[in-house]
C-alpha cells in the first residue's frame, strides 16, 4: 500500500518547490522495490530523502523492506508552468525473493499557481510533513530560516545556485584571438 502527501497544497508555477512524503507498506515477502515519479511538463524531481538510492533514470531503488519506509521528495519548477490542477503519478514495482513483480500506483492531484495569486497567499501545509522536511534535510536552528520566518509561513523556494567565476579562464578561441595591448620590441 502507498500513501503520498504534499507539504503545501501550492506549487509555484515558477520557481517553486514542494515535498511529497510517499509512505510505503510493502506487500510481505517483499525483497525490494522500485518508485517511479511520473511528473507532468516543467515540474523536475530534486533531492530523495529516505533509505533509497536512485540510478540514473531517477527511479529510486528500496533494498531494505521494513514494515513501512518512508521517502520524502523535492519537486520543483524553474521555468514558468501552466497553471491548474494537475497529477503526480507515483509507481511503486515490488519484487519478492523469487523475482516475481507486483505494481501499484497513485495519482496526487496538485495545484500549481502564480506565487503573487490569491490562491498562492495561503497554502495548506502538512505539518508532519513540514516537520520531515526539517529533520531529513538537517534543518535545525538557525539553517531553518528557508522553512520558516517567524511569522508561522514557509519559504519553500529552492536555493540559489552559485556560479564560480575565475578571472583568468580563457577559451581556446579567445587565447588564439586575445590582443592584450602589451607591445613587444
């Protein structure tokens, strides 16, 4: 059985992020399973937070079945997205220890709005899953200032990515072309 909850029941249609807590029972006899996010146009997944590692193709691989494992999951946009209602698919592949598979899925329905819209002022917000996000990020003290203000609202916009800039870098192109006004005699 799969269970799937968002920390917030907005998605920014630019530059915004959410978490989806995906909450997994394993069929018994279970050796492993497999999740699989299918994401609608211009919504990406980030970070994995939980016992999995993911392969290449993003799927993210369970080894260690317990009672119930739980994953926590950023999802994000970058660039502008259509507004609306839209759903995240999760897909969960079981395999027991004869190699036999077993599939369920899930359909979370998901708002996605602009950030300065009426509909974006005043997510819900899943506590528990706010509260995941804080202790499986490592969000404590003072670095939890992305999470929250003070004011009881959550700033839920990824990070900035930082560009390193080296000074000397040349291309090829502009080392063959470069003048550098020296004259030599």
């Amino acid at each position: 059985m799969i269970t799937a909850r968002l920390a917030k029941s907005v998605l920014e249609h630019e530059e915004g992020l959410n978490h989806v807590l995906i909450q997994i029972i394993p069929p018994e006899g279970s050796e492993h399973a497999v999740v699989r996010f299918l994401l609608p146009e211009g919504i990406s997944m980030g970070e994995a937070y939980g016992a999995s590692e993911t392969d290449g193709s993003g799927n993210m691989l369970l080894y260690t079945l317990a009672s119930m494992n739980e994953l926590l999951v950023e999802i994000y946009t970058g660039e502008a997205v259509f507004c609306g209602e839209v759903s995240l698919g999760v897909v969960v592949l079981y395999t027991d220890l004869h190699g036999n598979e077993e599939t369920e899925q899930l359909a979370l329905p998901l708002r996605i709005a602009e950030a300065e819209s009426a509909e974006a002022e005043e997510p819900e917000l899943d506590e528990e899953v706010v509260n995941k996000v804080k202790a499986l990020a490592g969000l404590t003290g003072k670095t939890a200032r992305n999470y929250s203000d003070g004011t009881g609202s959550v700033d839920c916009t990824p990070p900035c990515k930082q560009t390193a800039f080296d000074p000397h870098y040349r291309s090829e192109l502009e080392k063959q072309y470069r003048v550098d006004g020296s004259v030599n005699t």
